[in-house]
C-alpha cells in the first residue's frame, strides 16, 4: 500500500509540473492515470492554480473536466482566477469563469480577482470579469473598489473597461 500511496504522490507531482510547463499532452495522459486535480505543493498551488497563473486554458479546461476545485487557494489566499486575473490571462479568465469559478472571491489581503486584474492595469481582464458577473462594487478592508485601483493607477483603459459597473 505504501508504494501506491508513493506512485500516487509521483503522477500528482507530475501532473503539477505538467501544468507548470503547459504541456497538455502530458496533462490529458497524467489525469488518465488518476492523477489528483486538487492535489497541492507546499505552498498549496494546485494544478489548476499553475495552468491559470501561466495562462494554459486548454489545461484548466482538462482540469475542469477531471473534477478541479475551483475554489482551491494558496498559502496567499489566491485562487485559480485570481492568478489568472493578476497576469492578465482573458482566455483561462473566461474558462475559469464558464467552469463556475466564484467570481468574487477574496484572497488574503481582502481582494477580488476583479481588483487584482484593475491594480495591474489588464482592461481585458477587467471585461471579462465584468461580463461573467463580477461585482465591481465590492471594496477592499481599506475601501478600496476595483475603480479606485485603477484611478490610482491611472489607468484610463482599466477604468474604460470597468465602465459604468464601478461601484459608488
């Protein structure tokens, strides 16, 4: 038993570094050898949080299929969408979304996906969060909105793409 819990632990580990590397021929194969989608590293990084972090939405969609949870988070209290977010990555942003990742989910110091996206100045991922319903009125512990990142930014594509949805 103690081998296969071993074997086990080596294709999760695998399977990390093939999301890691964004190598989705390795991933579909290691998911077909019952590898564990939630299965994090020490610093609780699942596979789905590489691929999203990294950007592979064919990844996150093979994830996805294999049963990801969306709502898995790190050491720093990010998900999946949130690291997609903080890159700028519209297309797993969209996936993750279409999969029903929670869309107004706070990360440790209080923020969405939608204020991460604003605070590093990526318009496209403001939209896509605001058309798959993110909520743009929400405010950080310091009260501050995805708006008020992006006016400190200023950051006048940000702020185009937040639109009227900023919150008041």
């Amino acid at each position: 038993a103690a081998q296969a819990g071993g074997e086990q632990s080596v294709v999760n580990e695998q399977l990390r570094h093939a999301a890691v590397l964004g190598d989705s021929e390795s991933v579909h194969v290691l998911l077909a050898r019952n590898a564990d989608a939630d299965d994090a590293d020490r610093e609780g990084r699942t596979p789905l949080i590489e691929a999203a972090w990294r950007g592979y939405p064919g990844i996150i969609n093979a994830l996805v299929s294999a049963g990801a949870r969306m709502d898995a988070r790190d050491s720093s209290g990010k998900d999946a969408l949130s690291w997609a977010a903080i890159n700028g990555h519209v297309t797993v942003i969209r996936a993750l979304a279409a999969a029903g990742a929670p869309l107004n989910a706070r990360d440790r110091d209080g923020l969405t996906a939608l204020m991460r996206a604003a605070w590093n100045g990526h318009d496209r991922a403001v939209a896509a969060l605001i058309a798959a319903g993110a909520d743009a009125g929400l405010r950080d512990r310091a009260g501050r909105s995805a708006f008020d990142y992006a006016r400190e930014q200023r950051d006048g594509r940000v702020l185009a793409a937040l639109g009227n949805s900023r919150g008041q």
